[in-house]
C-alpha cells in the first residue's frame, strides 16, 4: 500500500515492521537499526546476501557522527558541506547498540547518511533509533525513483511512504572515512572535484577497502531488457535493431521514430530520469534500450557508471 501517513510508518518502523520511504537520491527499504529481527526482514524481502552491509539513516547531522568515536577532520567538513544530501560516510562503528550488527553485514565499520527529503526528514525526526534502508528493490534490480516503482517490485506486501519522484535520481556518494584520506566506494551526486576541493586532500582510488558493496557488483543496476551504449546513430542500425520496437534516452533528440524516447536537458535531469525510463522500456516490453551516454562531468560520472554496468550484461 502506499500512503503519506508519516506517523503511522514511524509507529510501524517502531513495531520492527518495513516501511519504505522516499529520499532525493532513490527510495529506501527500511526498518530500525538497532533491531535484528527487523533487519532481517530487509534481507529477507530484498532477497539481498546478509553480509551486505546496510545504510543507516538519520535527520541530524550530529547524531549520524555520534556513531563513531575516530570521526576525522576531513569526515566532518564533509558532513557540514554535504549533509543533509545525498552523500553517505562509512565510520568506525562505536555504537553496537543503536547499529545492530546485522545492520552492518557484521562488519566493524557503519554506513550513515542524513537525507534532504523533506518527507525523509520529517518521518527520521520522529524515529528515536536509526533506520537502515537499502534501495527498495529487490537484489540486482534497478533503484525505485517513485513510490509506485516501490510496489510493482513489492506488490502490495509493503507500506510504502510516498514522496513524489526522487529529485537526484542515482544513489548517494559512498566515502569511506576509515582511512586518513577520503576514499570513493561509489559515486554520486557529491564529485570526487568537490571532495577533494573542500577538504584539500587527493581522494584515493578505488579497491583499497574491501567490503561487500552490492553496487560493485558488475551486473547490478540492470533492467531486464538488453541495454546498449552508442555514439551514433548508424551504429544502432548496423546492430539489427528495430527503432520502432526500442527506447532511447539520449540529450539530443534523434532522427529515427522509437517506441519511446526520452530527451533530457541536461546532466542532472538524465540522471533524474534514467531508472524510471528503465523501468517504462521495460513495462512497454522493449526489445532493446538504446542509450548515448551523457558527458563525463559532474553526476554524468555516476551516470555513466550505472550505464556501464547495466549494459555489461549484454556486451557481445
Ligand atoms: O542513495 C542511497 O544510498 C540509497 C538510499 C536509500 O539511502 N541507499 C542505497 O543502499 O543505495 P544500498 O544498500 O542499495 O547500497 C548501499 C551500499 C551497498 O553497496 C553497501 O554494500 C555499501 O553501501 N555499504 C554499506 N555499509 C558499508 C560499509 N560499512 N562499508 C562499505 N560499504 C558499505
Ligand atoms: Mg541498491
């Protein structure tokens, strides 16, 4: 079901039930933090392995720090530039109580975030714990940007929080703060240029920590119909594709008639669009999804790289 009854989810939250709730980045499964039994649910429900750690989420940017004692400086100029905002840090864990291991994948470190949605903000203010939510999808499928993506995926087994569509589009920045320098685990919104602007450190590369990060898996953010990537035009017809039986998403408008197209105006509103023009190719039972990526700057890096992945499937 979906409703915009903020206190009946916070009583459910409290109750150890789901409930999944909007954010400017993507929509949230959630449950409480500190409750085992309620984020198993998550797992269970999301089909997700149990060692994926999870996002735990809060309105204050005071209280998301107070779970670790070794905040670093760099950490929180982080957190007073970006937060609330679609940006997630991952602290050493100091508050077993509040963050359940199971929230955590088991693993001694935590993920928090302070959303900006005014609807996310309102239902967290009036949760006295903090709620974990992976993106409301089930393992391997494409993020939800709309409540309603939420309960096709669900069915109606699941309150759903409702909060229009999702202003970003793609899931938060995740930084690692373990180290002495910030480091990128996914990218986001939030620039690895801004990052390295506001604090003055170099961001280090990729794979230096290890976690288990669904988003790294290679076949994630894939609809269930093939995705390809062009530069032009004419390639679509040298790969035997039917335009009138595809959709495609592309800044420019194109000279061949599609089933379905979408152009954005720009960068952010690609990247505003893209799941849920996945998600419409899909339910339009496309053949193919043609795809001429965005220019690498700003949230077209994030862009891209959910665009490499989906289309990794059916690279041939
Ligand atoms: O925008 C978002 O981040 C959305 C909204 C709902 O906040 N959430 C989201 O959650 O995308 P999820 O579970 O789909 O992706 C979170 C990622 C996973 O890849 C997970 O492995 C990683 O965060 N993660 C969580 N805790 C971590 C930790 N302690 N260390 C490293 N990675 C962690
Ligand atoms: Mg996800």
């Amino acid at each position: 079901m979906i409703t915009d009854d903020i206190d009946f989810c916070v009583e459910k939250l409290k109750a150890e039930e789901l409930v999944a709730f909007p954010t400017e980045t993507v929509f949230g499964l959630g449950a409480r933090a500190d409750s085992a039994k309620a984020i198993n649910k998550i797992f269970k429900t999301k089909s997700r392995p149990s060692s994926h750690p999870l996002i735990s989420h809060t309105h204050d940017i005071h209280k998301a720090l107070s779970v670790s004692k070794e905040v670093p400086q760099y950490a929180l100029q982080l957190a007073e530039k970006f937060w609330p905002g679609p940006m997630t840090l991952v602290l050493h864990c100091d508050d077993d109580k509040q963050i359940s291991s199971e929230a955590r994948g088991g693993h001694d470190s935590v993920a928090v975030r302070v959303p900006s949605h005014p609807v996310a903000q309102e239902l967290l203010s009036k949760c006295d714990f903090f709620v974990a939510a992976p993106s409301a999808n089930r393992f391997g499928r494409v993020s939800p940007t709309k409540s309603q993506h939420v309960q096709e995926e669900f069915a109606d087994e699941l309150i759903v929080l409702d909060g229009g569509q999702s202003q970003v589009g793609v899931e938060s920045t995740i930084i690692s703060c373990l180290e002495d320098k910030p480091q990128i685990l996914r990218t986001g919104k939030i620039t690895k240029e801004e990052i390295e602007t506001l604090t003055g450190l170099e961001v280090i590369s990729e794979g230096v920590i290890k976690v288990a990060a669904s988003g790294t898996l290679d076949n994630h953010y894939a609809p269930s119909i093939p995705v390809y990537l062009f530069d032009d035009e004419s390639e679509i017809v040298l790969k035997h594709l039917d335009p009138a039986k595809c959709a495609v998403i592309s800044l420019k408008e194109t000279n061949l008639i599609f089933a379905l197209e979408n152009n954005p105006k720009d960068v952010n509103e690609y990247a505003h669009e893209l799941y849920s023009f996945f998600r419409e190719a899909e339910q339009q039972d496309c053949q193919a999804i043609c795809v001429f990526p965005p220019p690498n700057i700003g949230i077209g890096v994030a862009v891209n790289e959910r665009l490499q992945k989906a289309s990794n499937t059916f690279k041939d």
